[in-house]
C-alpha cells in the first residue's frame, strides 16, 4: 500500500521546482514596468494552464508574491483546470504554509500536515483535502520574492486506502490516516475526519481504546 500511495505523490517536487525556475515568474516578481509585467503575467497564466491540462496532479497552482497575495491562480475541477480571474485573488500572507515556505531555506520544499481547503476564510462546504507543497523563489541575490504552492489532492490517497479496505473481510481490519496529534484524516466514516478542524476530539485514542491499550502494551513489553 505504501507504494501506491508514493505513486501518488511522485514528481510533485520536480513540478513545483520546474514553476520555480520559470525565469517569467522571477522576472514579473522584480519588475515594476507595467508593460513587463503584463505580459510576464501572460506567460506565467499560459504555462500554469499547459501544466494543468498535461500534468493534473494538483487541485490549484499558485504564484504567490512576496507579501502573500495570489498573483497567478490556477483551479483544477473535474480534470478541467481553468484560470481564477485577477479580481478573485487572494491574500494568503496570514496562511501558515506561504510563512513557513517564506522562512524556508532557499531550494526547500515545505509540506503541510493534509487538512481541509479554506477558501475566502472559511472551510469549503464540499469537504476538500489538501497537502500543499511550498517552495519560495529567490532573486539572482538569493533574496526571496516569492512562493510557488501546488495543493495535492488528500483524495487520491484516501482512494488508495478504500481500495485496500474493501478488499479486507467485513469488520476484520480497517485502515486510518492520522496526523501528528492522533486525529483522523481518513476513517472509514467520513464524520470522523478532520475533527481537529471542527472542534471535534475525534482520535484514536477516543475511538479505539482498546486498539491503543493494546499498543502501549506492545510499546512496553518492546521497551522492558
């Protein structure tokens, strides 16, 4: 299982640093010349739109400046990405991934704990988990001028966990997703996930204690 769910994930990096080094991106984000930028900013919607349609490994593409406003944007929806018009960006500079990829190393990729997408300040009502990948883009100084961020659809792994899980005997087993806290991400009841983002104290120390006294014990015995 372990593989498919690499399979899912592989070359997100490769993508994210091929935007990163699009010499377009760096040149918009250092111009001042409005004619410059124009047509840059044409560019970079073209390219974001021909990666979208071949490579459709992420729900949005996104260029962000260096104080966190959405430059360029790009929506994949049913395999049909599309651009997100300028008068719908977004400020995104309170968001702690474009901080965290801000305050990064210069050729890092920062990956964020898999949550549910927020848009306009509030949790999409069509449940939408996402990883996103962050890596910032540097002048020739090294000084940063922005971040390139993919949001990698939690979906796609989700889906590798169900296919396992119907192939196991009714109530035999189950498979979970959890983060570092205990919380599920994926649970075989949907209302179990993502707890942490309702106020819900939905963990597996919770839900299975007896699973979890049994792996405390089996920590002990390992441990004596």
């Amino acid at each position: 299982m372990s593989r498919d769910i690499k399979a899912q994930l592989s070359g997100v990096s490769r993508y994210l640093k091929l935007i990163r080094d699009l010499p377009q991106a760096k040149l918009f984000l250092q111009s001042r010349d409005p004619v410059t930028r124009a047509h840059t900013k044409s560019d970079i919607k073209n390219f974001f739109m021909s990666l979208a349609e071949h490579y459709q490994i992420s729900q949005q593409i996104r260029l962000l400046d260096a104080q966190g406003m959405e430059v360029v944007r790009v929506n994949i929806e049913n395999h049909h990405p599309y651009l997100v018009p300028d008068h719908n960006l977004q400020f995104k500079g309170a968001r702690y991934y474009f901080q965290e990829a801000l305050k990064s190393l210069v050729d890092s990729i920062n990956i964020s704990p898999m949550d549910l997408n927020v848009e306009g300040g509030e949790i999409e009502l069509a449940h939408v988990p996402v990883m996103r990948y962050a890596t910032p883009i540097t002048d020739r100084h090294g000084h940063k001028i922005g971040v390139v961020v993919l949001n990698i659809i939690g979906d796609r792994l989700f889906d590798v966990l169900a296919k396992h899980q119907e192939r196991m005997p009714t109530n035999s087993e189950n498979y979970y997703l959890l983060n570092d806290e205990g919380f599920f991400l994926y649970h075989p009841g949907e209302e179990k996930r993502f707890g942490f983002m309702f106020g819900l104290d939905e963990r597996l120390d919770r839900c299975e204690p007896e699973f979890m006294a049994w792996v405390h014990k089996e920590i002990s015995v390992a441990q004596s």
